[in-house]
C-alpha cells in the first residue's frame, strides 16, 4: 500500500531543502487538470523546455501538454485516431500519445507518484538516500529525471540490451547507471541487482514499479482520466467505449482500464505481451524485442481479476511496421493505401511498443467483430524519438527500404494480422494468472501471503483502498507546499 507516515524531522529538512531550491511540488489534480497550476508557473514554463532539468517541469507530467519541445503550456489531451486505411477495422482505435511528456514517454508520471509520497512525508531523506530506480527502460529514465528535478540522487538499473538513446540520455541524468544481463524479460536480473545493493549500501530507497502502488494510482487517476475525456471528446450519439488494451510492462498503464471500468462497466480490459515471452497467455519465457515490457513474472500491481482477455503479439510484426512507418518509400506506399499524410506525417510518435498496443488493440477489434460504434483506447508510451539506432540496425542487416518490402509488411504485418494469440478470460483463467504472482512475490521478493490472497478474494477493497489514496496524496502534498 501507499504509506503516509509522517516522519516530521526528516519533513522539515526536506521542505527546507527544497525551498532553498526553488522546488514546488504539483497535486496529481492539477497533473490531471493544468488549468489549476498557478499562474506564475505558467509563464516560467514559456521559456522553459519540456526535457529541461528545472522543477517548473514538474508541472508538465500531464497527457496535456501543448505538443512543442519548448514554451509550451497546457490544452487537450494528446491522442491520436488510427484510420480504418491502417488498422484494417472498422472500430475506431484512439491511442494517447506520450511523446510530450518530459523524457519523451509517459513514465515519468508513474515514478513521481512512487517518488512524491515518500518525500513529501519525510520517509526518504534527499541528502543522503539514492532512490533506486529498476526499470526495463523508460521508468527508470522518469525515475532519474524525476530525482533531479526534486534534488535527490538516483541510480538507474535496466537490461544492456536496452536502446543506446537511453544509456546515453541516462548517463547525463542519473547518478549512477546499472545495466543488468538481458533484454527486456530479464526482470530477476533487475530484482537481483536491487537486493545487491539493499544488502551492501545503506543508502538506497528501491523504488519497484512491478510492486509500488503509486505507479497504479497514478495511471488510474491520470491516463484512465485522460482516456475518459478523450471518449467524451470524440463519441458520437451511438458510440461504445469497448476496451482498453495495452502490453502490461509493470501493469501500471493497464491500471486505467480499472478507472474505465468503474465508469463504464460494460468496456473490456485486454493485457498484451510478446508472444516470444507469453508469461501470461502460456506460462511462457524467452527473450523479445518489444521494449519497454517486462516479462517472465506478473506483476504485484496488476489487477488480475479485473482483465477480460490476454493478447499475445510477435515482436516480428512490431519490427517490420518500424521501416514501414519511418521511412520514405514506406510513407510513400501508406499514402498510396489511402492513410492520409496527416497520419503519415505523425507516424514517428509510435515507438515499438507503441505498435505493440497498436497490434493488440486491432487484434481486439477482430476477435469482437467491432463497428465503428466502437471505441478502442490504447497508449502509444513514447515515440520513435527513442529508437533511432534500432531503425539503423534494421538498415545495416536489411539493406534498402523499397516500396515492395512496404507493401509486404503492410499486408502481413497490419492489415491480415490474425485473432490468433489471443484469449477471453474466465474464473479459473484469470485465478491461474493471479497465482503466477506466488512465485515471484512471496517466494522470492518476501510479499505478504494475505495480501496475495486479498487481491484475489477481496479485489474491490483492495484495489479500493489504493484509489481512495488521492486526495490524502494531494493533501500531503499541499501541506508540504505550505512549509516552502
């Protein structure tokens, strides 16, 4: 759970701290509504850039910044609607896309709300502790720039097989960076190297995104508030909000679905993962190169008992779309197959597990025979912003990108794609999903038993008493504020 201790000493120093610093923390109800954020903020932030080390940029974890790299204040919510010419349905498939975040990706809205609770009731000392950050990719790069905006250090821990971008960006922003054997289903390795420095230093906080519950809550209340305004925005006097599909990762964005929902009961949650790596479909294992995904586990946050259907994706159709939407001749065939150049245009802000929810979301399409009444929410969690050097490497293997192997990728890889891999969820389905969480929490990670059984036999309170932590967050927040 989400503990609220105060620790008043430690409080005071770190308000001090921060004061001295210039540092103002936002409420997540001003993430999810900007037009609260204070006047003065605002116009600091219109010469401020969005990956800018500055705590003002605190005030941009939102879906709702304004799509430029610097100056930018606050609008709708980002989204984009794929056209029936590139899904091959005729459901209308909405993504939220989180390129305009700072970092580019929308994890770094997950580890302020892991890292905020902690510093704002005095529980982690930013002049002596490291919060340590375990990721497959992208949290740990929120985690990191997170930590300098608030004045703490941070060590970054994620796979060597990662995308150069993020070593690169990571080694600049971090205080320490860790890279752990694999690629991105090796989570143990991850939770092995945490445990090393748990039992060598006495000077690290582990913030685990598989486990914390304010990478939940966060999600639930800002990307399932943003998938609802979007729905509101775009529905028409028949629409359905039919699903949220998403590969799970730590299961922190699946926790939107939860939010949907609560709000329209009749709407189905979908989990999605590599099919090279199908944990959740098949008990599976191996390695995939779908970043960002963390597998071989379930995660303690995920909601199990309130997901209607996995999806298995192949990581071959996520690489193959890669060139077909970020190349010329690429572009110039999706033209010719009637997506407009608008869409074509703004393919880059799909990165690879972008198209990974893309692919489940159409996959969901199919296997429930939607219509246009029907709207599908997915999230595109960053852009191709981050995976330059992995189109490089489809070069030097493939060689030249021509109209031909476009039309080959877009025929076998989007448009025929098949409802295979994919299943509806009963009791017993979902029960044998949530058991898998035995092995890897209470076994090796020393969770509780009763908490296991709880998320199970008492999902609704469970889950229902993490949701019911906003406002006590928000609060804890204000009155920290109020020392600065």
């Amino acid at each position: 759970m989400i503990d609220l201790t105060i620790n008043e000493k430690q409080l005071i120093s770190t308000a001090k701290r921060c004061k001295e610093l210039g540092i103002y923390i936002p409420t997540f109800e001003q993430q999810k509504n900007p037009e609260l954020i204070p006047d003065k903020i605002k116009q600091k932030l219109k010469n401020i850039g969005l990956w800018d080390i500055t705590p003002e940029n605190l005030f941009r974890i939102t879906w709702k910044n304004e799509p430029i790299e610097k100056g930018g204040l606050f609008g709708d919510v980002n989204f984009m609607e794929l056209p029936k010419e590139l899904t091959g349905v005729n459901a209308r498939i909405v993504a939220l896309v989180g390129k305009w975040f700072p970092t580019g990706a929308h994890k770094v809205g997950a580890t302020f709300g892991c890292l905020v609770p902690k510093l704002v009731t005095g529980q982690f000392n930013p002049t002596f502790q490291k919060a340590v950050w375990p990721s497959t990719g992208n949290y740990c790069r929120g985690g990191a720039y997170n930590s300098s905006l608030l004045a703490c250090e941070s060590i970054a821990i994620l796979p060597e097989e990662m995308s150069p971008e993020r070593f690169d960006w990571l080694k600049k922003v971090a205080g320490e960076v860790i890279a752990t054997p694999g690629c991105e289903s090796n989570v143990k390795e991850i939770y092995d190297k945490c445990h090393e420095l748990i039992a060598t230093r006495d000077d690290v906080v582990i913030f685990n995104q598989f486990a914390e519950f304010g990478n939940y809550l966060w999600h639930y209340e800002m990307t399932g508030g943003a998938i609802d305004e979007v729905f509101n925005m775009i529905k028409t006097k028949n629409s359905k909000l039919s699903g949220v599909v998403l590969t799970t990762g730590s299961a922190g964005t699946i926790a939107s679905g939860d939010f949907i929902k609560n709000k329209y009961p009749n709407a189905k949650i979908a989990a999605s993962e590599a099919l090279q790596c199908p944990t959740l479909m098949y008990n599976g294992y191996g390695g995939h190169r779908i970043e960002g995904i963390g597998d071989k586990h379930v995660p303690w946050i995920h909601n199990v008992r309130n997901t209607d259907m996995l999806i298995a994706i192949d990581d071959n159709d996520c690489m193959n779309l890669l060139p077909l939407f970020n190349t010329e001749h690429g572009h110039e065939f999706l033209k010719e197959a009637g997506v407009s150049e608008d869409i074509v245009n703004n393919l880059d802000l799909i990165g690879i597990s972008g198209i990974a929810n893309m692919l489940s979301a159409i996959k969901f399409a199919k296997y429930y025979e939607l219509t246009d009444e029907d709207i599908v929410f997915t999230v595109f969690t960053d852009s191709m912003e981050l995976y330059g050097s992995r189109l490089k490497e489809f070069h030097d293997m493939s060689g030249k990108y021509t109209k031909h192997h476009a039309e080959r990728d877009y025929h076998r890889s989007l448009i025929d794609i098949r409802t295979d891999h994919t299943t509806e969820l009963n009791y017993y389905d979902r029960k044998r999903v949530h058991n898998l969480k035995y092995f890897t929490w209470i076994e090796q990670q020393g969770a509780s038993l009763d908490d296991l059984n709880a998320q199970w036999y008492d999902h609704e309170k469970y889950f229902g008493n993490i949701r019911e932590m906003t406002p006590k967050i928000d609060q804890a927040i204000k009155e920290f504020n109020k020392l600065l």
